[in-house]
C-alpha cells in the first residue's frame, strides 16, 4: 500500500510539475505580446470575423477562432491576427475602404473564384483582371520584400488585407505584420482610388452569397420553421437566413434529445433498468412568401388526391398533390411541366405560404440550387392565376421563369 501511494504522490507532483510548466510558459508568451504593445483575448468570438468572406473564410460551417492579437504596425496599420482552425495563425490589415476581391500566392487559394494569371513567382487570381494588374503594379515590389522572409500567402478581402501563415512568436510576427503593412498601404495609396468593392457583409456570411446570413447557432429560428417538436432541448445550429427576390430562406439544422428506459436481466435473474439518452438531428429548409399562394406538394404526401397531368414523363417523374385540381392544372402547365422535368428540384410542399423542402442535409449549394428553383418557378406561373389569387400583376417578374 505505501509503494502505491508513492506512485500516486509521485504522480500527482509530476502532473503539477508539466502543469505549472504550461502556465510559465503561457505567461511569458503573453508578456512578449503585451511587450509590443500589442492586447490579445484568450477567448475571442467570431465577430473578429465579421465582415471577411473571401477563402478561407466564408467557407462551410464549424468555424472557430481563438488566440486574437490586435495592435498595429510600424506603418500604423491596425491589424488583428488569430488562430483561424486548422490554418494556424491568419493576420488581417485594415484597409480605409473596401477592395475588389484579390488573390496572390505561390499556388490558387482553395475554394477561391475569378481568373488566374501568373506574375513573377505567384498565381494571382481575380474575377477583374484590370483590378489585379493594377494592383499587382502597386504592390509588387513590397510583395518582393515580404517573400525575402515569408511565403507569400495573401488576398483582399473587403476592408482587409489577409495574410495567411503568420508566426505566433511575438518578435517573429512584428516582423511578419511590418513587412505586410507596406502591402496595406499601397493598396489604400491614390494609385488605386478608382477600385471600390462591395460592401462587407456585416456579420458572418458565405462566400459567393455575401447576402446572406449564417450564425453557428440561433435557436430563435426553430419558432418560425417546421420540425419535430419531441422530446428535449432543441437546438438550431448552422443558421442560415437569407432573401431571394422576395422569398424568405431559413436553412438550419435542428438538434434535440429523446429519454428511452432500456431493461435487462442478467444470468441470475435480477433486473435492471437504465435510462438512454438518444441524440437526434434533422436538416430543415424553409421559403416564405412574401404573397398569398395556393397550397399544393410535389412528391410530398399531403392535401388531396394526385393531380395527373398529359404528360408521362412528368406523372412518372412527379406525384402533384391539391385539394383543387384546377389550379394545380393551371400552374403546371406544359412549359412549366417541361421546366420541372429540366430542375429536377427535391421533393417540396407549398403550406399556408411556406414552401417546405425535402433536403437530407443542411448544404449551402442545396439552398442555392432551390432558391434558384423556386424563383424560376413562380416566376412561370401565369398571370391568369396571379389575377385569381387577388393580384393585378404577377407580384414576381416573368423574366425569371425558367423557359
């Protein structure tokens, strides 16, 4: 027994040893930042990414940072680096107004969109070439000067300048920021004063669709949308809210729990009972509409028997279900059937002005793809069936069917 509680204690003064090792070091790591003037927030939120939407950010879900560092450099740029996931440290400049969206690295950023074009040593990618080669005038040479020392690894993204790869060691990211800030100043310098891009968005967004919204979790939005309401503490993560011509998107995953009693007996007979808590999770994708609508399904069970059309290809390819035969005869006409049979959309149903979508995962290019749909789709319903359902003129332009 005294041999094992001398293991234990020597244990215990080990673990205290490599803990109190961890904390020194914390500590002197933080006074080099706070010896450069600089503050840093061991628990920072994602608003220190409001507003960045350009790859590597605006990109999936599950985003997390940690580790923000703000100050400025040399230049009196102010900066802000953090840890950005499995990227490892990322330097954002500020920039006086926001840019056109702008690339320059060895190799093409993943997930990044516009046309590339070598220059020197790098690709740079842009969706305006004018833009690029002009920049890419302003900033070369002080590009030159970072690569001496750093991989070149940066891009514009609104009102920053973004730097991939920055060191964590306090002297080595100095170094780093003020060799970046000549970069953030050209770029914000009179030879460029005739580039403007769009406005950042104003909280966390998705790239390509700067519109719209995505918040990691916001369980308000489980009031205003369809879901299985058993069981316990709901949940709505990977929020994303947006407006499409009119049409109001809600896109989230729900997430709840269920209790279960599970009995068993064992080899002599004595019963036992244990409670099982089961983790359940569904996607749900949402359009409300800005007009009164008719009620119908596309191969969605629900609201009368099945509506047949003249058409074999589309009976075979969708089951329409309305309590008025008519009207869905009038909204699936033979170009729009013909249009149905070319989207091929999820299975859908169109209840009290909400359009529910039938999705198996919660996927920004699925509720683009749909918005895409629906927006084609209603723009092809007749204006004879607009007249009757109260309006004068279809209350969404017919320039946006999909014939």
């Amino acid at each position: 027994m005294n041999s094992l509680v001398q293991v234990l204690l020597l244990l215990i003064v080990i673990g205290g040893s490599v803990g109190l090792f961890f904390v020194v070091r914390r500590q002197r790591y933080l006074r080099s930042l706070t010896e450069q003037g600089w503050a840093f927030d061991n628990s920072p939120t994602l608003a220190a990414t409001y507003g960045l939407n350009c790859p590597p950010f605006g990109l999936g879900y599950g985003r997390h940072i940690d580790d923000l560092i703000t100050g400025r450099t040399a230049q009196g740029v102010d900066f802000a680096v953090f840890e950005y996931g499995r990227l490892g440290y990322v330097a954002t400049l500020a920039l006086p107004r926001p840019l056109p969206e702008l690339y320059v690295a060895s190799e093409l950023r993943p997930g990044a969109q516009g046309l590339q074009k070598p220059f020197g040593p790098w690709t740079v990618t842009a969706k305006d070439p004018a833009w690029a080669e002009a920049a890419m005038g302003a900033i070369s040479g002080s590009l030159g000067a970072l690569s001496s020392q750093w991989p070149v690894d940066v891009s514009v993204d609104g009102t920053r300048l973004v730097g991939l790869g920055a060191p964590r060691e306090a002297v080595k990211l100095r170094a780093f920021l003020d060799a970046l800030g000549p970069v953030a100043v050209q770029l914000a310098g009179p030879s460029l004063s005739g580039y403007t891009g769009e406005q950042p968005p104003a909280e966390l967004s998705l790239y390509s669709h700067p519109s719209w919204i995505y918040r990691p979790s916001d369980d308000r939005f489980l009031s205003q949308v369809a879901h299985d309401t058993g069981g316990y503490s709901h949940e709505a993560d990977d929020v994303v809210l947006a407006e499409v011509h009119g049409l109001r998107m809600i896109g989230l995953t729900h997430n709840w729990k269920t209790d279960r009693t599970e009995t068993s007996t064992d080899s002599d007979g004595r019963t036992t009972t244990r409670t099982v808590t089961d983790n359940h999770s569904e996607p749900v994708l949402e359009f409300h509409l800005p007009w009164h609508f008719g009620d119908l399904s596309v191969n969605w069970s629900g609201w009368g028997d099945r509506v047949r059309f003249e058409s074999s290809d589309f009976d075979r390819a969708f089951k329409v279900r309305c309590q008025y035969p008519k009207f869905a005869s009038d909204v699936f006409h033979p170009r729009q059937m013909e249009f149905m049979l070319r989207a091929q959309p999820l299975p859908f149903s169109i209840d009290s002005g909400r359009v529910h979508i039938g999705v198996g995962a919660n996927d920004p290019a699925v509720m683009a793809r749909t918005a895409e749909f629906l927006v084609a789709f209603f723009a092809g319903v007749p204006n004879f069936v607009w007249e009757d359902l109260g309006f004068k003129e279809p209350p969404i332009s017919r320039e946006l069917d999909g014939f």
